[in-house]
C-alpha cells in the first residue's frame, strides 16, 4: 500500500527526523478484500512516540484515523478548536480533516490506526462525528485493550488477519457507540436533577468562584455527600474534579493567548494559591504552565 501520508504531514523544526521518525513507525496491512467495499478494514498500525520538541500537521488523509492515548497528553487542534487528550482517551478523525498534533509532556505513548470501509460512516453518522470526536475513556472501557492487541496482533494468513482487525474495530465502534447511547438515555430532565444541572452550570460558566460542598448543600438544602454522588453518576466524574478539569483548560487558552503571568492565570481561573495551581496543571496537562506556553507551538495560540 502507499503511503498515506504522502504530502499530507509537515512538521515544525527538525521536520524531517520528526516526519521520518512518525511515518516509519507505521505497519502497512495488504487489502485481501479489495472487493468488499463494506468491511471496516485496518490500512496502517502504528505505536508512535512524540516528545515536546515537535509537532505535526496534517493537511488531511483520505482515511479515517483513530487515536489511542497510552501515556502523556495530546493537542489536537483543528477548525480553532483545542482538544486535550490524555492517558486512557480516544480521538476518531474522519477522513479529509486537516488537524495538528502537539504534546504537551515530555513523551506521549499512544497508538495511531488508519482504517476504511463504508461501514466507517455509519459508526461516523451513529456518534454523529463531523470533524473531530474525542473521549476520555472510563477505566473499565476495553477500547485500550482492543486498541493494543490491534497493534500487537500478526498471524501468517492474510485473509484471517484482516478478519481479526476487522473484528476488533468493530469492537472499538460497538463500544463507543453504546456510550453515547447510555448517556443519551441517562443525560435528560429526567434522570439529572436540575440544582446538579445548575451546580454544573456553574462550574462551566463562572469556575473564578469559591465553591464547597458545605456551600451547595446549605444553598440547595441538600446533603453534599448526595450532591457528590448524584453529580457523579450524572457526569461520571466528581464535581470538584470537573471544576479543575475547566479551571485547567481555560489556564490553557489564557496561557497561549494573554500576556498574564502564572499567579495572575490562577487567580482568573479561581485558583489563588500559584502552588497548587502549578501542581494541579502539571496533574492535568503532564507539564508545568511555565512549560506549556514555553513549549506550545505558534499554530495553538489564538484559537
């Protein structure tokens, strides 16, 4: 198979290691059901490594792409939109997306799948992915197995190896596609109390404030340990953990697109002790702010 990459990737400096480096990571699959336009079909199989000195631009394949984060953190950024991947997350890419990857640890791990078939559509359509779908995955989610044995596996019988590919993305999709179904059947009126639709409101839109749970539970005259775990099965993630998850992205866009300093970052974002915030960022992102904005290639800034 020819390279899919073919002047579809560039990269920052030392852009020639750094696109050597990633298009020869790639394991390409012979197409033994060239006839059968339906199978989802794995072209390429990657295990890639990035580091923080790099980035890579892609000006769009003519495939779909998955992205499986084994460890460290990845940007996406596309159309000016930034998505932060993580350890145990999965970005899908359909095919024709011009999209740019940039760490922001010191190494990412992770597994880079290209793959085809008219099936990928309707999985596309199904979770209703226009440009870009990114996950960060529940811990008893399989998709980090499925994803890994999708590298690792090799047989000597053609046909039966793309069979097993076959198979196991079908596997990834099934699973992604209950998951936005299980959270569209639970994320509703009426199954999400309104105080805790109103707690995350305010977390999305004025995360600069104070909050407690002694706070909520004497504004909402309810006990705080069942608005945590109300907030939890609603958003399967604990309140105060969401809250940090917005106070770091938005320190994220002030720091690649305002002139404030760290402790002036952390009180906008409503973290007043510059410690705390310098080691929550780092829990988040893998990275110090100092570093993130040092770091962060020209083509992150200003979206």
């Amino acid at each position: 198979m020819v390279n899919v990459f073919k002047d579809k990737i560039d990269a920052g400096t030392d852009s020639i290691n750094a696109i050597t480096s990633f298009t020869d990571s790639f394991h390409y699959i012979s197409d033994t059901f060239s006839n059968n336009e339906d199978m989802t079909k794995l072209l390429a199989k990657s295990y890639f490594h990035f580091t923080a000195d790099n980035y890579l631009n892609f000006s769009g394949i003519q495939y779909c792409s998955i992205i499986y984060i084994q460890k460290g953190n990845i940007s996406i950024a596309c159309n000016g939109h930034l998505f932060s991947l993580e350890k145990g997350s999965i970005a899908i890419i359909p095919s024709e997306i011009s999209f740019k990857l940039h760490t922001t640890s010191t190494d990412s791990y992770g597994y880079f799948l290209i793959l085809n078939g008219k099936s990928i559509n309707f999985y596309l359509n199904k979770l209703n992915i226009k440009e870009i779908y990114a996950q960060k995955l529940n811990p008893s989610s399989n998709i980090g197995e499925l994803t890994e044995s999708i590298y690792k596996h090799a047989e000597n019988d053609a046909e039966l190896i793309m069979i097993y590919y076959s198979n196991k993305l079908n596997e990834i999709f099934y699973e992604l596609c209950r998951l936005a179904e299980n959270n569209n059947e639970y994320n509703t009126d009426k199954h999400i109390p309104s105080y805790i639709k109103e707690i995350k409101k305010l977390f999305d839109t004025e995360y600069h404030k104070d909050y407690s749970l002694d706070f909520f539970e004497e504004f909402f005259n309810k006990n705080k340990y069942r608005i945590s775990r109300e907030f939890s099965s609603a958003y399967s993630i604990p309140p105060f953990q969401y809250l940090n998850k917005v106070r770091i992205n938005e320190a994220k866009k002030l720091l690649l697109n305002s002139e404030l300093n760290i402790r002036e970052i952390g009180y906008e974002v409503g973290i007043k002790n510059t410690n705390h915030f310098i080691n929550l960022f780092k829990k988040e992102t893998g990275t110090t702010p100092l570093s993130f904005r040092k770091d962060a290639p020209d083509f992150l800034k200003n979206n």
